[in-house]
C-alpha cells in the first residue's frame, strides 16, 4: 500500500463529532501532499468555521498523520474556502446519512 492510501486510512478513522462520517468521507479533506523528504502537507475544512473542535480537529489530524511509518512531519492547513457543502461528501458519506 502507497504512503497516500495509508495516509486516508488514517483519515478515515477521525470522525466529526456532530456527523457519523469520517472527515475523510464528508469532504473535508481538499488535499493531501506528500514532498520528496516524506512530509505531509493536508489542506482541509470543517463543516463550519463555528464548529465545536475548530481548535482541536487540524492538531488531531495533524498527529494522526505525522504517527503513520514513513512519514516524517505533517502539518495541517485549515481552511475556509472554498466553504465546505454537502456536494463535497462521497456518495458513501451521502448514502449514510440519508441523501441518496
């Protein structure tokens, strides 16, 4: 399995406290970079700028990631545009939470 794929899994394990998806699956993650020296850059969003663990979610996943083997730093880039909607979950995400 690639370093990226791992990386997901790992994503997929943090959930958002208010939603029964993973981050990962609602579309909060836009990008996950990885660099010639093994570092990982993540860009995400959460549901809303208000959100309960706007504090605590980015310094999660950032440790989540910097702990997967083979990564040697991660750093988590949290932003809010473009605003996160639901068209950004996978049909997954969608299917669980009744929009499909």
């Amino acid at each position: 399995m690639d370093l990226k794929q791992q990386i997901i899994d790992v994503l997929k394990t943090i959930y958002d406290p208010e939603i029964p998806v993973d981050i990962y699956e609602l579309g909060l993650i836009y990008e996950v970079n990885i660099d010639d020296k093994k570092h990982v850059e993540i860009v995400m969003t959460l549901t809303s700028p208000n959100c309960p663990v706007a504090g605590s979610m980015p310094q999660d996943v950032q440790e989540k990631v910097a702990s997967v083997e083979g990564v040697e730093g991660a750093h988590v880039e949290l932003v809010f545009e473009p605003a996160w909607d639901k068209s950004f979950m996978s049909e997954e995400a969608m299917l669980e939470l009744g929009f499909l």
